[in-house]
C-alpha cells in the first residue's frame, strides 16, 4: 500500500504592493499551516515576487535541511 510521507505546495506569488504583501503574510501566520518563504524581490515596477513553500493539508510538512 502507498503512503504519502511529505508533502507541500511550492507557489510564486507576485503581489501589487507591499501592503497587500504584508497582509497575506500575516494570513500565513495566523494560519495552523506551516509554511518557509524561500525569497522575496522587489521588482523594478514596485512590485513583490515570492517564492513559498506551504503545508498541504495535514501532510508532514519537513523542517528545513532535513531529508526525509
């Protein structure tokens, strides 16, 4: 039988301002899911790019460096 171990969602988000940044953010935190923000850029248009990984559902989701 197989067995789901780990898994995550990886996204690249891009946001209008920092504020709307801000507030998804704290969403994140707020949030019981466990999520890494691998980077954030600042565009040359003022925009915010992001890259981040976020628990799926209630899968393990691993500590960073840690191999399973």
């Amino acid at each position: 039988m197989k067995r789901i171990i780990s898994a995550w969602i990886e996204q690249f988000i891009e946001f209008d301002s920092e504020m709307e940044y801000a507030v998804f953010e704290q969403d994140l935190k707020n949030s019981n899911k466990k999520y890494r923000i691998i980077s954030k850029d600042k565009l040359s248009d003022g925009k915010y790019r992001i890259h981040l990984k976020r628990q799926y559902n209630k899968n393990i989701f691993p500590e960073e460096g840690v191999t399973l």
